[in-house]
C-alpha cells in the first residue's frame, strides 16, 4: 500500500484547520449554553413544583434517551417543516443540538453535585437565619460545582467530540472538512489519520486541563 501523507496534507490541511476553528467555536459556545440550560434545568427538577420538575425530567429522559444524531436532523429539517419561517443554518442548528444534549447531561451531573453536599451544611445555614435561596446561593451551589467539576469538564471533552456527528447537517467541522479533502484525493487512510491527530490534540489538552482542575480541588480538600 502506498501512502501519500504530502500530498494529502497540501489538500487537506489548510480545511482541518478551518473545520477546527469551527469545532472549537460551536464547542464553546455550545458548552457555556448547555451549563445554562443544565444549571435551569437541575433548579427545576429539584423545585417543589410539580409542573416544573416534570418538564426538567421530560427533557433529560428525551435527550438522554435518543441519539443526537437524530436530535441534529430534528433541530435542522423538523423545526424549519414545522416553522417555515425559521431556516437555521448548520452552525445555529449545530449549536442548539450540541447545547440541548449537553444541558440534559451537565443537569444530571449539577445535581448530582447538589445531592453530595452534606443535609448539615444547609442546617447550618437555615439556623444561622439564612433563607432557603441564600443558603442554595452561597452554601450548597460552591460546594456542588466544586464536586460536579471533573464530571462537568469530561462533559465538555465529549461535546467536542459530538460536534463530528455534526457533519451530518452540513456543518463544515473537522470530519465534514476532511471529506472534501478526500474528494479531492480519495486518501482515506491517510486522511482520517490526520483527522484522528487533530483530535487527540485537542482532546488531550482538555484532558491536562480536567487532570490539572482534579489535582487542585483533592489538594483544596486535603487542605
């Protein structure tokens, strides 16, 4: 088999560097959305209202329960059908799929957060006369992200992997860019060689980044 790794580079490279900064872009902000949504999403499931904490669980059971592939062709050819109005491109629609999957999981894992702080903490807190907001504001909430930290940061590092099921809708990402490059050579091996490189850079500096946030929190503790 003959590789032709320079030849595949001068296609390709200049597209999976601009598929890149589009990976990036849409993770971000995705992300920063998505803890929103989940952070809302997490107050309401556990609100003593009813209404509230079942439209919380619908929307995690639905997410959580269907593949985002099939959430990105609801989000990019349902709505429009049903709003014809509304044309999202592939970069909005890429956004509010990667944003509504990653809320439904970032609420799971705040609450879970919320759940392992010690009942004492906010006992304390209602004796000393602090209301039930202002104890979840400045007593359960600080220790809950603290704990929820390296879940919520390996969230982050599968939502940059999850915008490559994105090539599905068009969005010009990595994977989609690498495509054309292979239209242009047909070199497959090649090709998703560099395109595996690309992501393991990334993916690894999000992993020194969640094993450095780790280390500090256990040396916080410890201390």
């Amino acid at each position: 088999m003959n590789l032709d790794f320079t030849r595949v580079l001068k296609d390709t490279l200049p597209l999976l560097f601009e598929g890149t900064k589009t990976t990036i872009s849409i993770a971000l902000i995705s992300i920063f959305a998505g803890l929103l949504v989940g952070f809302v999403s997490c107050l309401m499931g556990i609100s003593k209202n009813p209404v509230l904490r079942a439209i919380s669980k619908a929307y995690v059971w639905i997410i959580r329960g269907t593949p985002m592939i099939v959430q990105a062709f609801f989000v990019f050819y349902a709505i429009p059908q049903f709003f014809p109005g509304i044309i999202p491109s592939p970069y909005v629609s890429g956004i509010v799929t990667l944003t509504l999957n990653a809320g439904a999981y970032l609420s799971e894992i705040i609450r879970g957060g919320i759940q392992a702080v010690p009942v004492g903490q906010t006992e304390a807190a209602r004796s000393l006369g602090l209301s039930s907001f202002k104890t979840m504001i400045k007593v359960v909430l600080p220790q809950a992200f603290k704990i929820a930290i390296p879940s919520m940061v390996n969230q982050f590092i599968i939502t940059v992997k999850d915008t490559s099921i994105l090539s599905v809708i068009s969005l010009n990402e990595i994977v989609n860019n690498a495509k054309k490059g292979i239209g242009m050579n047909y070199r497959f091996f090649e090709t998703y060689i560099v395109v595996a490189i690309f992501y393991l850079v990334i993916i690894s500096a999000l992993m020194v980044l969640s094993n450095y946030i780790e280390k500090r929190l256990n040396n916080e503790r410890k201390g």
